[in-house]
C-alpha cells in the first residue's frame, strides 16, 4: 500500500512536470506568434507579398533624425527603410541602394511640408528585383490632405527607377490601356481606391498623364503651381506608380487618386525589363 502511496505521488509530480512544459510551450508559440504580427513600428506595415528570400537581403527602419547631414532634422523626423544583411560581396550595392533610398525620401522635403501631422510608411513589394515603398504625409486642417511619395528601387542594380524605365510609355501603350479595361483589375480596399476614367482622354492626353507618372518630387515642385515654400498643392495632385507581386499598379489623379492595377503578363509586350 505504501509503494502504491508513493508511485502516485511520483506519477502526479511528473504529470505537473510535464504540464508545465507544455504550458510552457504552449506560451512560447502563444508569445511568437503575437511577435510575429505585430506591427514593426506604428507607422510602418508590410505586405507579405513577394518577399525577399532572407538570404538576400532583408529591411530595418532608421529615423531621420539619426541621418547626417539633413538641415531640417530638428523640424520633423519619420520612419524609412534600409537594407541590411546582403552577403560582403553584395555591402557596396547595399550601400547604393541606402544612399538612393535616403535621397529619395529626405531630398525634397522643405517648407510647408513641415506641418505635417503624421507620416505612415507603407511596402508594397519586397522581393530579389525590386522594392517598392510609400511615404504618406497626411496633414488635417479643415479638411484631410495626403502627399503620397512613391519610391521603387532595383535591388540588381541600386537605382531607383521610374515607370518609363519599366513600360514603354508611348501613344499605343495608351491606347492598349483605353481599348483592354477589361484587364484593368479591381483595386483592393483600403489602400487602393477606385479606377480612372481613361477614355476621357485622346490617347495622346492619356499618354501625357503617364509621362507625368515618372516625375520625382523635386520635378514636381519645379513645374508644380507653387512653389514648396508656399504650397503642397503641386505634391497633393499627382500622378506616379508603385509595384505589387506580379502587378503594376498606374496612379493617375482625378479629383483623386486613381489606380490602374495590371497583372505584368497583360502588359509584357510593352515591359522594358523582365517581369516580376
């Protein structure tokens, strides 16, 4: 009876052993998959779209204020993306690329555009041959004010590139576009918003619209209709691009922006590059 006595009590810590690791365990995936979700930062999400493989390269977030050199770093500061671990052959392109990154978000900033109240950074496309990325500066006075700044960079090769160096933009890929709506897809909610009406421009207007997809921002503010010292407006009422897994999605402002989204196989007869 007495071995009974004791075998019970030794079958009841080890049962409490045993649950507790697997308590444990249970909480460590519990604890994982909330690290996992979670947003990196407030103002920064991800899509999960045609992600790098990690032995290519992978994304960490610096703030401008801890950029050198930028003159403005007392007056605002936001989130941009850098890349890290690229293998030591690759460090000088992943230098390039930082560089470009830094210049494409920071270069243009000046005047009104410091009255900002809230800059989101969003990743639309992570992947071995192209990132692609927005910055939204929302500003909220009487009514609510977006600037979306639209940056792609070629991971190959360091660059940042523009729709014209990725499309044919001539009066037949315009053409293309007003005669195929069909394949234009459905822009998903809430990020896209609805589609263009492309067929009120002669295919030469409508050719003009893209053209004006490739201009940077300081572009922007040169041919604009005011200057950035005094108005946002040339920023606000913009056309420009931004790159999905397999997608290229065309902004083209009316009244608001507008995308047309088009799978990359509808348009590879007019693609300069390969496709991704």
């Amino acid at each position: 009876m007495e071995q009974l006595y004791i075998f019970n009590k030794k079958t009841i810590f080890i049962m409490f052993l045993l649950l507790l690791l697997l308590t444990g365990c249970e909480s460590d995936k519990s604890k994982n998959k909330i690290n996992d979700t979670k947003p990196i930062m407030e103002n920064i999400s991800k899509t999960q779209d045609n992600m790098a493989p990690t032995n290519y390269y992978s994304i960490s977030f610096v703030d401008t204020s801890n950029i050198k050199n930028l003159d403005w770093s007392d007056k605002l500061s936001f989130e941009i993306p850098q890349i890290k671990d690229m293998s030591e052959e690759r460090l000088p392109l992943e230098d390039a690329i930082n560089q470009n990154i830094i210049k494409a978000l920071t270069s243009w900033i000046g005047g009104e555009i410091f009255k900002v109240d809230s800059v989101d950074l969003t990743i639309t496309c992570h992947s071995t041959r192209y990132l692609s990325f927005v910055n939204s500066f929302t500003y909220d006075s009487n009514h609510v004010d977006v600037i979306n700044d639209y940056v792609t960079i070629d991971m190959l090769t360091g660059q940042r590139v523009y729709l014209n160096d990725l499309v044919e933009i001539n009066e037949d890929f315009a053409k293309y576009l007003q005669e195929n709506l069909s394949k234009v897809k459905e822009p998903p909610q809430p990020l896209w918003q609805g589609i263009p009406d492309l067929n009120k421009y002669t295919s030469f207007e409508l050719m003009d619209e893209l053209i004006k997809c490739s201009y940077t921002q300081e572009e922007l503010i040169q041919n604009g209709y005011y200057s950035i010292e005094e108005s946002i407006g040339s920023l606000l009422f913009r056309n420009s691009f931004f790159l999905r897994d397999g997608m290229l999605v065309i902004i083209i402002y009316q009244g608001g922006e507008s995308f047309v989204t088009l799978n990359v196989n509808d348009i590879e007869h007019y693609l300069k590059v390969n496709k991704w």
